[in-house]
C-alpha cells in the first residue's frame, strides 16, 4: 500500500452526487453538509493512521532489530526512532476514531438518498445505514426496492454491516455487554496495520478476528463511488 497515494485518493473523492445537490438545493443543505462534514472527518482520521503505518512499518524494518540486539542506530534510524516514539502512543485511539467515523460516513451517506429515491408513503430510514439496508431488504415498495440502488445496498454492503459495524457496535461502543473483553491493534504476516482484532474470548464476528487498514480504505471507497454513480444516475 502506497501512503501518497492512498492520501490522494481520500482528498480527492468523487463526489459528483454533492456538487448536483448543492447546485439544485445550495451549499447549506444540511443533510449535504453533514456528509461533507463526516467525510472530512473520516478522511482525517485514515490520513493520520496512514501516516502512522508509515512510520510504525518503517520502524518495525530496521531500528526495532537493531534495539533489539542492542546495537547502535544510523542517523537515519535516530530519526525514524523519535518519529516512532511521537506517534506510538496514539495509534490505538486513532484507530478507535478511524472505526467510528467510517460508521457514522455510511449513516450520513445513505442520508442523501432522500434526493433522489422516488417519493412513497413507505421509504428507508435516512439517519442510520443498517436501518436503511434492513429497509431495502425486507420490505416490497415498487420504485424504490426494485431499484439497481437497492439491489447495491443489499447485495454489495455487507462487509459494512458483517465486519465494520460489529466491531464497531460489540468491540467499541458496546464492549461491556460482549462475552469477550477486549480489542487491540496489531500487524499483518504482510505489514497491514491491523485496525481491530479480538483477544482473550469470542471474535466479535463469527470466524473473523481482524480489520486491516487496507480493508476499510478499499471498502469504503468501493462503496462511496458506487453510491455516487447510482444516485447520479437516478437524479437524471
């Protein structure tokens, strides 16, 4: 994973939904402003954890070893070291936001949906993901679940619902009521900055004990432009 380049790509999103909303309703729509605002946030946050991974593989592949053997360090390594030692501390509650801001992203995405959803007596939650996705899941409501946009919401979403919001809700929000007890960060055997996984009891997903950093960039991504090119086409 290229750190330029996974950078780029968070601020320079498609967003080509945002730019029609604002022009048909103005740049102080709430509902558009609120996807703006939570996207930066989450971009902020994976920006940041990106950085970190950077520095924490860098440390981990060549000053870590020479501490260990208790050598001396390059000039180079000194730097890499104090790098390392700045931003070691702040990993886990980094991680922690990264988390949660990708989970409040998809409840404030889906909040754009009412623009161009068709207008019924029956339509899906607008506040919360998993709500809307029940929505298009279990109930019949022609023009709006026979959609190719709800086929996507049922189909392509659920890593969103299986892996990131259960950690989310049963490892961080709800940890208390979950048979087991905690969370911590970790690496990859191929150098993936593992986000979450489960120690000492149950897996917060059944057979799944792990979130990498490249799994939640890719994820959301897929899903962000996916999103963006559906409601784009039913706006015309």
């Amino acid at each position: 994973m290229n750190v330029r380049v996974e950078i780029q790509r968070l601020s320079r999103p498609n967003q080509t939904l945002v730019d029609r909303l604002e022009q048909a309703h103005g740049d102080r729509e709430p509902c558009v402003r609120a996807f703006k605002d939570a996207y930066k946030r989450y971009r902020l946050c994976c920006e940041r954890l990106l950085l970190e991974w950077s520095v924490l593989r860098r440390y981990g592949n060549g000053p870590y070893y020479v501490r260990k053997v208790g050598g001396a360090f390059t000039a180079a390594q000194k730097k890499v070291a104090r790098q390392f030692h700045a931003v070691a501390p702040f990993v886990e509650v980094d991680v922690f936001n990264a988390i949660i801001h990708a989970r409040i992203l998809l409840d404030r995405t889906v909040g754009l949906s009412r623009f161009f959803l068709p207008r019924a007596a029956q339509r899906p939650s607008f506040s919360s993901f998993n709500e809307h996705r029940k929505f298009l899941n279990r109930r019949r409501v022609p023009g709006i679940t026979d959609t190719a946009y709800a086929e996507f919401i049922r189909s392509e979403t659920e890593w969103l619902v299986e892996v990131l919001k259960e950690f989310r809700d049963h490892g961080l929000v709800h940890a208390e009521r979950a048979a087991w007890t905690a969370l911590a960060t970790g690496w990859h055997p191929n150098n993936d900055l593992i986000l979450l996984y489960a120690l000492h009891g149950r897996q917060p997903v059944p057979g799944r004990g792990e979130i990498t950093l490249p799994e939640l960039l890719l994820n959301l991504r897929a899903f962000l432009e996916r999103f963006n090119a559906l409601g784009v086409n039913m706006m015309r």
